[in-house]
C-alpha cells in the first residue's frame, strides 16, 4: 500500500506546518457523538483522527471508523491498545511499541501476534515509538501496560529513549502523558527530544486548551493529540 498517511505526515512537518489530531474513543464514540464532533467547521481544524484506547468494554472499532468514514474524509489512524482493534477499514495504523517500558509484551509480543493479519489487512504501517510520561495521575495505559511512565522532571531520559526510537528505525515519536492525566507533558521535556531527533512528534495526555496545544507546538511537537475534552466538549474546536 502506498504511504499517504506518513507521506502527508512528512510533507506537513517539512513545511513548518504543525497538525492537530483527534484521538476518538470507541467506547464513547457513537454515532450522534460523532455527527456533532466533526461538523465541516471542525473538520477544517482537524488534521488527522486516531481511533482507538487502551482497553475496550463495549465499543466497536470497525463500526466506529465505518461511522467516521460516512462523515468525513480525514484519515483515519488506528491507535490500537490491542490487536483486536485492527481492522482494515482505517487509512493506517499507529504500530506502537512502548519503547520507555520494559514490558515485552509491548515491546514485540503483540506484534509478533499481529504480523499476519497486519499484512493481509493492506493497512499503512506507521512504525511509532510510544514514550509513557507521568502525567501526575494513574492512567489506563499505565495500568493495562503494567509499566511506569517516565518521571515527567527526566527530559534527558525522555530524549535518549526517543534517540533510541530514532535509531530503532520508528517513523514516528510519540510522547504521551496518557488519557485523564492531570498535567501535560512539560515543555522542556519536548524541547529536550527535539533537540535529539529529526523524527516527527507525536505529542498527546493532559492538554485541555489552545494555550497548551500552542506550548506543545512551540516546544518542538509536529503532531498535538486532544481527546478526553471533545468528548465533553466538541464546541472546543470552535475556539481553535
């Protein structure tokens, strides 16, 4: 399958141009949810939609990315806690391997797990390296991941972790205080790993303004992540 997603990724951050995505839960996610999240006017705001959580009760990826698709035609990026959450109905796939823990599960197993059916799905694989940051509350990820995040006053751990990534070969950084964190991740901790690498970041948990998307985007992020907001507040993109 061709790269479109990482193509359209790299030809925005070569620009200097900074994107916004909408992480969208499928277990809150129905379809009148949707229908109010992504009116013409947002969706102009709206540079790419990741769906997906760390652990599913009783929603649905695919009718979820099915919904999304008969809305609007951002991509759709799957953000997938586990390998049940693939479907081939997405645009691509965030393949996140927790590089900041030491769980091996989620370091290989899960793909080992998935390699298959990722290559049948034809989905564009977007090799992500996830960094967990303590965002000063216990988290989901945190939790299922069985994994501590790193201390959010380490930026020089953070930037070796990430270089390590780079190395690795990821296309992609992603650095997450994870959903419900209190605080977002610190600029200086950004700014720390920017100055390291040259690969997109990915930057998500914990921002609840425009103020806090501008400081994640000035600090160094290509890609500033909003989720648990919209699900109380969709009218928020009208302030962006």
């Amino acid at each position: 399958m061709q790269n479109t997603v990482e193509a359209y990724i790299s030809q925005k951050t070569t620009a200097g141009d900074r994107l916004l995505a909408v992480l969208i839960d499928p277990d809150k996610a129905d379809l009148n949810h949707l229908k109010k999240l992504l009116q013409p006017s947002h969706c102009a705001k709206i540079d790419l939609l990741f769906v997906g959580g760390s652990v599913l009760t009783s929603g649905n990826t695919q009718q979820t990315v099915r919904d999304i698709k008969s809305i609007c035609d951002i991509p759709c990026v799957l953000f997938p806690g586990s390998p049940d959450q693939i479907t081939p109905e997405a645009d691509a796939i965030l393949l996140l391997s927790l590089i900041s823990g030491r769980n091996p599960e989620l370091l290989i197993g899960k793909h080992v797990e998935s390699a298959l059916r990722l290559k049948q799905s034809q989905l564009e694989i977007l090799s992500t390296g996830y960094i967990l940051i303590d965002g000063g509350a216990p988290t989901t990820v945190s939790y299922i991941s069985g994994t501590t995040p790193i201390p959010d006053n380490k930026p020089g751990l953070a930037a070796m972790t990430a270089l390590a990534g780079e190395q690795l070969g990821k296309s992609l950084i992603y650095m997450d205080a994870g959903s419900g964190a209190k605080n977002p991740i610190p600029a200086e901790m950004i700014q720390a790993v920017r100055s390291q690498i040259d690969t997109p970041i990915i930057v998500g948990g914990g921002i609840r303004s425009a103020q806090g998307i501008q400081h994640a985007w000035d600090a160094g992020a290509n890609i500033v992540v909003i989720g648990n907001l919209l699900e109380t507040q969709p009218e928020f993109l009208d302030q962006l």
